[in-house]
C-alpha cells in the first residue's frame, strides 16, 4: 500500500435501510484501492471514504457509487 491516502466524504439521498448501507459499503470496499468506507452514524446519508490516491479518484469511487443507482454527491 502506498503513503498516499486521502479520504472524502459522499453525500447520498434518504430511504436506506441499513441493509441498504451495508450493501453500499461493501460495493465501495470491493475497490481494490478502498481502504474503508462507512457511514456515520449521527448522520446516515453521509458515507466516509479513504482509499489510496495513487491506485484511484474520488471521482472513480463517486461514479462506482452512482453506478449502484444511488444519488449520490461528492463532499
């Protein structure tokens, strides 16, 4: 892994259940250059991602998050 690690928030629109987050995190983990990904807890529609900006963007992870159907904006 690479010393280069970023991380940055998505912002996604309401009606998920939580197996609905779970299923969102592990869809963004399974990116090779995703470190972690979660959603917080005081505010369920914000979903911190740290990945190694040297393997990928923030912009890659924001369209594989769209690509699930989520609306989904960068932070």
């Amino acid at each position: 892994m690479s010393e280069s690690i970023s991380d940055f928030m998505v912002h996604v629109g309401g009606g998920f259940s939580a197996d609905d987050h779970r299923h969102l995190e592990e869809c963004v983990h399974d990116d090779q250059c995703v470190i972690s990904a979660g959603f917080s807890q005081h505010a369920p529609h914000l979903m911190t991602v740290v990945y190694d900006c040297e393997c990928t963007h923030a912009r890659d992870i924001l369209d594989h998050v769209r690509a699930t159907g989520v609306n989904a904006t960068m932070l």
